[in-house]
C-alpha cells in the first residue's frame, strides 16, 4: 500500500481548545469536520496523549479555532510542539473567551466553533469526539489554511542536516542515532516510526 495516498487527502488546521477548573488548553490538529447540518454537528479526533484530550473526555467542552493562511509557524509551534502538562499555553498569546467559557486564538484564525460533547468512540490511539455546536462565528474572511498550505507556505524548510539520524516528516523533529526504533513515538506530533525518514 502507498501511504503517500493518505497525504492527498484535504484537511484543514485548527487550535482545539478546552478549560478545566482554572486551567486553559489546546493544541493542533487536523481531524475536525461537519457531520450533519441538523442538528450542526461536528467530530474531532485526539491523541490520547495529548493533555488536551483527557480535558475534553472530562468536561465534555471544547473551541476550535480555525486557522487561516494567515498563521504563522510560531501559532504551530505554540500549541502543537509542547504539552499543556508542562506549560501553560494560555501565557504569551492573544486570545478571547467564548460564552461557553473556554479560550480561542484570535491571531491568524478565521472562525471559532464552539462545541458539546455528546458522544465519545475510543479509536485506540485517538478518541473521537461527536459534538453539537453550539455557538460558531466568524471572524474574518481570510482563507482557511489546509495542511498542504502548510507544508508549503508556513512551516519553514528543513535544514541540511550532517548528523545521523530521523525526521519526522509531519513536525520535523530530528531523531538522532543510526536506528529508529519501530515503536518510536514522535515526542512532539506523536506520530509512530513510519512518518520519519533518514537524514
């Protein structure tokens, strides 16, 4: 099987966001999309890694922001390249408070959703949320940015690397060592040993 094939698939790029008690987070993904029009219902699918995704299974909440062709890499790296059990995200961005209570990114997003829970389906490595929206707003018409707009407009062209090692072809983190191990896990995207190449 050609994995390739899975990359030509569209997907766009949004900030998910949840608050439990006093504590705000979020990270990236690709995974959100409308299922029904009516009710207006979307899903998203987590890693459970993710610290995000324990909040969202908790509360039963979450935002998306969605990101435009006017993100920039920091926004990525801000949110996607770090785990909210480590830092807090809510520091050193710009960000508003839905009615629901939860924060969304207003720099270089386009539109928020703002979502319920009302059923959660474990697909093993991911949970996948099904959620009614119940708030959505716009917030200005750039375009949305697509995950292959990414590649090819925001994230920033890998270095020429000398050393021996791995890269990660979804975040660019670099393994170094002659060997990947086969059950290596990205520590930043989470993605397995497949999605890294030789330096």
């Amino acid at each position: 099987m050609d994995e390739k094939a899975m990359f030509k698939l569209s997907y766009g790029l949004f900030v998910v966001t949840a608050r439990e008690g006093e504590k705000d987070n979020g990270c990236i993904t690709n995974t959100v999309q409308q299922v029904t029009v009516t009710p207006n219902r979307i899903t998203v699918a987590v890693n459970k890694a993710n610290y995000t995704c324990g909040m969202i299974e908790r509360t039963k909440k979450f935002n998306v922001s969605i990101l435009s062709e006017s993100a920039v890499f920091d926004t990525f790296k801000h949110w996607g390249f770090q785990s909210g059990a480590n830092v807090d995200k809510a520091v050193d961005i710009t960000f508003s408070r839905a009615d629901n209570g939860v924060i969304y990114v207003t720099e270089g997003v386009n539109a928020v959703l703002c979502a319920e829970v009302s059923q959660i389906v474990d697909l093993g490595t991911h949970l996948l949320f099904i959620a009614d929206v119940s708030d959505a707003f716009v917030l200005n018409e750039t375009p949305s940015a697509t995950y292959a707009y990414y590649h090819k407009n925001i994230k920033p062209a890998p270095q020429a690397q000398k050393k021996k090692g791995w890269v990660c072809t979804i975040c660019g983190y670099i393994y170094e060592g002659e060997t990947l191990p086969d059950d290596f896990i990205c520590p930043l995207c989470k993605h397995p040993a497949s999605d890294f190449k030789a330096l």
